[in-house]
C-alpha cells in the first residue's frame, strides 16, 4: 500500500520556510526532532522557517522525504 504525501494547507504566497513549518507541524513534529531526523541543528531549521536562510536542494530533499509531502508543496 502506497504511503499518502500530507498536503497542508498554504497559500500561493507562503514562503518555503512557512510552508516547511506548516507541514513539520502538520506531522506533530518539533524542530528538534525535525533537525534530529534530517541530521542538522535546531537553529537551522529556525533559520529556514524563518527565511533566514534557504536550505540546499539535498537537504531541502531530505526534509520531504521525513515530512512526507509533494515537492511540487514547495515550489
């Protein structure tokens, strides 16, 4: 049985780090365990949610997979 992608809600408008902080809570997930899973710091994924800074596509590809969402979510 395949796994169904979550598909939170954004608007056209939301910026990647919004719509990342919107599908991490989506799936109960603090930043902590967001960063634990994805193998970086608190503090980024705050910078990234923030759009402090934007992640590499790599990492930006690791976060959908842990979060279980579309790409096509984040761009």
């Amino acid at each position: 049985m395949a796994t169904k992608l979550l598909r939170p809600l954004a608007s056209k408008q939301d910026s990647l780090g919004k719509r990342v902080r919107l599908a991490r809570t989506a799936q109960g997930l603090t930043q902590q365990q967001l960063a634990a899973l994805v193998y970086i710091t608190q503090s980024s994924i705050s910078d990234i949610e923030k759009d402090i800074s934007e992640p590499r596509w790599t990492l930006m590809l690791n976060i959908i997979r842990v979060l279980k969402c579309e790409i096509d979510y984040f761009l």
